[in-house]
C-alpha cells in the first residue's frame, strides 16, 4: 500500500496468512535488518545514524499507512472496526 506509483504486478489477494508466512516474513526483515549491526556497533556515531531512521520508518508506515490498509490479516494492521465493516460492504 505504501508504494505509490508503482506498477500493480500482481492482483492484491487479501487473505488471512499462512503459518510460514506469519514467520518466514517477519525473521527474513529482521535478519536483514540486523546482518549489518556486528559491523556497524564498532562505530557508534553510525550505529545511531542507522538505527534512527529504521525506527522511525516503522513509527511513520504504523502511524500513516496500517490505519488505512486493506490487509486485515497483517499484523501490523491497525484499521478500526468500523473502517473493516465499511470496506467489506462495498
């Protein structure tokens, strides 16, 4: 969703996830993310110039994007109740 602009290459399937999913994913992003660390802690001044903008990529897609996400099955969603019903009457 947060992609803009980008070319739609597969249809949106909207279901609840799968067990591998819902732990493949999450570790894949973590191992990812946390791959570089070892090298980057021997620096300080580095290791928060990393970490900074990583937290606050996260506070910004959880405060802006999942209020308004139509995967309800993710779980970082955070769409109200209300904004389901509303979405799955149409």
């Amino acid at each position: 969703m947060f992609l803009w602009n980008i070319p739609k290459l597969f249809k949106a399937r909207p279901v609840p996830w799968k067990f591998i999913n819902k732990f493949a994913i999450p570790v894949f992003i973590i191992i990812i993310c946390l791959f570089p660390v070892y090298w980057i802690w021997q620096d300080k001044i580095l290791f928060i110039i990393y970490i900074i903008p990583g937290i606050n990529f996260v506070l910004i897609l959880k405060k802006y994007e999942c209020p308004r996400c139509i995967y309800f099955h993710c779980p970082m969603n955070s769409v109200t109740e209300n904004k389901r019903k509303k979405f799955n009457a149409l």
